[in-house]
C-alpha cells in the first residue's frame, strides 16, 4: 500500500493532540501511514501505548493503511543501559505498539524497528511525502519528489 505521510515525535503529538490543533475528521488521514518515534525523553513502552491510543480512540488510526514505528532510541547522556535493557526497551515498546495498533486497526500493516527519526543510524523519511509498504515482501519505498 501506499499513502502519505503523517505524525512524527509521539510526545509531540500528544501535545498537539492534548492543545485541540489537530484534525477532528479521521477521514483526513485514511489511506494514510502514520510515522511514530520517540524521543531521547526514553518514555516507558506503557506510555506510547497510552499515547497510540489516544490516536486510536480519536478514530486516527482506523483511517491509516499502515504504521511505522521508529526504532527506539534507549540512551541519553544520563542514561547508558546494558545491552540487555536496551535489546528489552525495544522489545517492549515494539510489542506495546503492535498491540495498540491493533486493537484500533487489525488490518493495519505495522512496521516496527524503522531506524528513523530520534535514532542513530537515520533514514530521512518523507513527512507529509509518501511511503510504500509491503507486508509481504518486508519492503518500504520512499517517494522524495
């Protein structure tokens, strides 16, 4: 499927949610992908799955096609895990996020692990641009143009 590009910081878009400056008509958004990543902020996995639901009980994601979540950044300056806690930081907010999606949207294609946004190692992706994903093949495409 193929869709334009929506969303960006999952802090960040529950401020704009929690400010009233987002589209009330999820129809806005349908055939849509939405792009989610987390901050250096290292928010537990709970708390993007309350945020992903807030998406979804505002019918958000029942309008998009496909969702890709960012690979989760799990250091700072102050804070340096253990391999371990870091491969379990994802883990869980992987799983956090495929359950969240689809308890809204079970025909959503979830792509987890995407090395975008607050991550080293960074793919530039198009927000607002549009993004193929194919569940089958395990393939995203970026349209840049």
């Amino acid at each position: 499927m193929t869709g334009r590009t929506w969303g960006g910081c999952a802090e960040v878009v529950q401020w704009i949610l929690t400010a009233g400056r987002f589209p009330t008509d999820p129809s806005l958004l349908a055939g849509g992908v939405l792009l989610l990543e987390t901050s250096e902020e290292l928010i537990p996995a709970r708390e993007l799955g309350w945020i992903i639901r807030a998406l979804g009980e505002r019918g958000l994601l029942a309008a998009v096609d496909a969702v890709l979540v960012a690979r989760p950044p799990t250091s700072s300056f102050a804070v340096q895990p253990t391999p371990q806690e870091r491969t379990a930081r994802r883990a869980a907010q992987r799983d956090e996020a495929i359950e969240t999606v689809q308890r809204y949207n079970p025909d959503a294609v979830v792509v987890v692990g995407v090395p975008f946004g607050h991550t080293r190692l960074q793919w530039i992706v198009p927000y607002g641009g549009e993004v193929t994903v194919d569940g089958a093949t395990k393939t995203l495409w970026a349209d840049y143009s």
